[in-house]
C-alpha cells in the first residue's frame, strides 16, 4: 500500500493504463458479438442469450469473490481473471457453433467481473486516501475513453478486416493489460485478508453489509447509464436526428473533462457535492434529448451528459470504498459493478420491452422520473445524516 502523498507514481499511471485496455476489450466486443453470432447463422434468441449471459456470468462469479480470496489471495485471483479473458477471446475465433461461442462468453463474463473487481480494489490499495476520489476518477478514465472509443473502432475492424482481426485486436489489449498490471504487481504484497468462519449470507454476498443506500444509488445510475447507452440511437431515429453516435463521442470528451476537477471537490467537500450535481446534469441532459429537433441540440444534451456521468461513476465508487474496512474493499467493488449490471440489465430489458408499445422517446420519460428520483433520495439522505461519504448507514434504512 502507497505510503506518500503523492497520486501520480508510477505504478498508478500504469494501472490506470491497464485498466483502460481491459474494458477496451469489453467495449470493442459488445456490439461486434451480435454482429459475429448473427454472421455465423445464429437466431435471435441465440444472439439474445449470447449477448445477455455475459453480465450473469460476472455477476455470478462476483458473488464468490470473498470465497476466492480466501482460498487463493486477491492477487492470484485477480491474474486468473486477466487469463480467463484473454483466453476466451482468443477462443472466439475458433469457435463457430452456438453451444461452444456460448460457452467462451461465459468464460470471458467469468474473467471480466473478477478482472475489473480486484482492478478497482487494488488501485485503491496504491491511491493516497487524502485523494481517494480524484484517483478513482483518473483510474476510470481509462473505462470512458474505451466506452467512446472501442465500440466503434470494433465494428470498423469487424467489417472491413474480419472477425480475425477483431478478436486478435482485442486479445492483444487484455494481453497489454495483464503484462502491466503484473509490471505494477508483481512485487506488491496486497494487505493480508483475514480468515472468515462464519457463514456469507446470499445477501451479503450481493451487497456488502453497511453499503445498502450506496449500492441502489449504484444501481439506480446503471439502470439510467445503460439505458441511455442503449436506446440513445433509436431515440434519435424517432426524432428524426442522423449522428446520433457523436452524442457519445461528445460525451466521452466532457467526462474526461469532468474528472479534472469531480474528484478534488470529493476529496474536499464529501460525496453529496459530487453526486447530486451528477445526478441532476444527467437529468438535464435527458430533458434537452426529449426537447431536441436537431443533431445540435442532441449534441448540447450529450455535454451534461457526459459531465453528469463522469462526476457520478467515480463518485459512487470512492463511497463505497469509503464506507467500509480496507479488508472488505473486494467486496465493496464487487458490490458496485454487480448492482451497476445489474441496474444495466433491468434497464435495458425492461425500457425495450417498454419501447415496443410507446416507442423510444417515451421510454426516456422513465430514464428522467428515475433521475430525479435519485436525485430526491440524495437530497433526503443528506439532510437526514449529513455529508458523509457513506451515505446513509445501513442500520437506518428500514
């Protein structure tokens, strides 16, 4: 564990690298895989169960990360996960029938949640706690720029040079981020985790005990984030607006600028002031979409979406970490990305179930009531207790 005060050593400019390629290999192949499923004769039910059990899987293998320390240490647990996902993606490549594709995204939703669990954990272990959200920020830079980038530059790769080319880009960046995770690591001693007898609960297991309100809060951002990620085009595409991905390109650009300064006000004033800033811009943000007629003021929309969002991820992040010992920080960060997926998956199929009776641009109606009920919640919340970063304490909610 870092014993200075400063953020910017070595090691976290190279982790924050490695992280960046690890969810560059997610991003690259969650659009693309339909694509390469659907060109190998899959059916759509196929393709759904294909795209779809991906997030069970990491979810699932989340639920065992505490058993998994345990066992074998953080650290050899997190290096498995890098293998598992290079493995798999060079897998793809090989496999051509629905059972065995099927069972390599398994493999890779394995790999991936026990990949950026342990990633987030083990950055926290190298950042200063006087700049804990800052560094956290920074540290996920690494998964916006990805998240703008890599879907697209996927599809380009798929369809001009091949599924070969796609999985052999992919299978060098995951490669690129275990060679320097393990370059960051590999003389690191991770703070010994203490022998636990009694028996984990399922829910605990889920959410780690004292972070319930800051793990709906993460749940209520990835039903709102994922949804809009999702259904933003076809949106577009019932407002009569063409370039609706610069909306994402737009927002990648004011969520890095976000992280310049979102981090420093938590660090300095608490999370309320980072969240509910987050929250209510996300909110504006989906109020100018539904107002919009133009690409002009759908790309207006995207800077305070791409603000409110990179002031929110971090933020909700630092908090959970914030709220409990340093020997439970696996937990708390499989906490934060088992409810961000799983707010993202119930968004995404409940909103498209919904899209198909009242159409997209009434869907974005529930994304915005959503937000701002979040917003209220962290309103309460904080008059109730106060600027902590743990929220509200689990023992109060009822």
């Amino acid at each position: 564990m870092s014993d200075g005060t400063s953020l910017w050593t070595r090691s976290f400019i190279l982790m924050t690298v490695a992280n960046g390629l690890l969810f560059a290999n997610f991003h690259a192949l969650v659009p693309t895989m339909a694509m390469y499923a659907a060109s190998l004769g899959a059916t759509g039910g196929e393709i759904g169960i294909i795209t779809g059990i991906f997030a069970i899987s990491a979810i699932f293998v989340r639920l065992f990360t505490e058993n998994l320390v345990q066992k074998w240490g953080r650290k050899r647990c997190f290096f498995a996960g890098l293998g598992l996902s290079l493995a798999a993606t060079v897998s793809y490549m090989e496999f051509t029938g629905f059972s065995t594709l099927l069972t390599a995204r398994i493999v890779h939703g394995f790999g991936f949640g026990l990949g950026t669990t342990f990633a987030a954990a083990l950055a926290v272990d190298i950042i200063p706690p006087a700049h804990r959200g800052e560094g956290l920020g920074y540290f996920g830079l690494g998964n916006t720029i990805s998240m703008g980038a890599s879907p697209a530059v996927g599809v380009a790769v798929l369809t001009s040079l091949g599924a070969g080319a796609l999985f052999g880009i992919s299978a060098v960046a995951i490669a690129s981020s275990l060679f320097l995770f393990w370059i960051c690591l590999r003389h690191k001693t991770a703070p010994p985790v203490p022998k636990r007898t009694e028996h984990i609960s399922l829910r605990e297991r889920l959410i780690v005990r004292g972070t319930a309100w800051n793990a709906l809060f993460s749940a209520l951002f990835g039903f709102g984030f994922g949804s809009v990620n999702a259904y933003l085009p076809m949106t577009a595409l019932e407002l009569g607006i063409e370039g609706s991905g610069l909306f994402f390109v737009v927002g990648t650009v004011f969520t890095f600028l976000s992280r310049l300064f979102g981090g420093r006000i938590y660090d300095r004033h608490g999370a309320f002031f980072v969240i509910l800033p987050g929250a209510a811009l996300m909110a504006l943000s989906i109020f100018i979409v539904l107002l919009s007629h133009s690409l002009a003021m759908l790309l207006f929309a995207s800077v305070f979406y791409g603000f409110g969002a990179g002031l929110l991820m971090p933020s909700l992040m630092a908090a959970l970490f914030s709220s409990v010992t340093p020997e439970r920080r696996n937990s708390a960060s499989a906490t934060f990305y088992n409810m961000m997926d799983l707010g993202t998956s119930l968004g995404i199929v409940f909103l498209g179930t919904l899209a198909g009776m009242i159409g997209y641009i009434r869907i974005l109606d529930v994304v915005l009531a959503e937000l701002l009920i979040f917003s209220g919640l962290i309103l309460l919340l904080h008059r109730r207790k106060g600027n902590t970063d743990n929220i509200i304490e689990e023992k109060d909610l009822i």
